[in-house]
C-alpha cells in the first residue's frame, strides 16, 4: 500500500514576496504609494507625520492580529455585526393581548318568497341576442 503524505498547516497563506504575504504586501505597496503622492503634495514636516501614521497604519493591517485572527478580518466582521439586524429569540416582542372573541350562533334563515320574475318580451330577447352575436 502506498504512502501519501498528509498536507500540514493548510490555514497558511503562501509566503510571496520575501517573507510577506501578497494582501500584506498590498497593504503595505498601498501605504507607499500613498506617501509617494504625500511627499509631493504637502510640505516635508507634515509629510513625516502623516507618512508615520500611514506606514504603522498599514503594519497593524499586515501583521496584527486579534485573538489568533488577522485584523482586516476582524474590523470586516465588527462592521457586518454592527450593519446587521439583531433578532434575539429570547426577546420576545409583547404586543397587546389578543382578544378572543366567541363566535356567535347563526340565525336560523327564514326563506322568504320573492316575487315571480316576469318574462322579458320576446322583441328584447332578439335585441340581445343579436348584441352579442
């Protein structure tokens, strides 16, 4: 019988660029970019400031991690709860208490005799009949 080789670590996204990942590269090919534009549309001081609160922005979206799961995945599902309708079995909603109401007996019916209807000539008759023809 032949051997096969059980797959570990199947969870692990392939290492593509160097040691990252190819979102954590997008993440942060993304903040560079960004700060490539920030350099030449701001002036040098404020350049630092908003290029280090890109690039730790990035990393924190790269590599952290929230009780064993990446943080994009985290903020996605914080975003989905809170967007969602909450249904909670054990709240029931109480409306006003239903009314019951007992069914009346029917009234015996008396039959009642209508007049005989009387027959319609026979000139109204062929007038109709050629109407519908």
């Amino acid at each position: 019988m032949d051997q096969f080789t059980v797959p570990q670590f199947i969870e692990e996204k392939a290492k593509v660029i160097g040691p990252m990942t190819f979102q954590q590269f997008i993440y942060i090919g993304t903040a560079g970019a960004i700060c490539f534009v920030f350099y030449f549309t701001i002036p040098f001081f404020f350049f630092i400031m908003a290029a280090l609160v890109v690039f730790s922005f990035a990393i924190i979206l790269a590599f952290g991690k929230s009780n064993g799961r990446p943080l994009p995945l985290v903020i996605k599902n914080a975003f989905v709860f809170r967007l969602r309708p909450k249904i909670y079995l054990w709240k029931k909603k109480v409306g006003p208490p239903l009314k019951l109401v007992l069914a009346k007996k029917p009234e015996t019916m008396t039959i009642k005799e209508s007049p005989v209807p009387t027959a319609v000539g026979k000139s109204k008759l062929k007038d109709l009949s050629s109407q519908i023809r």
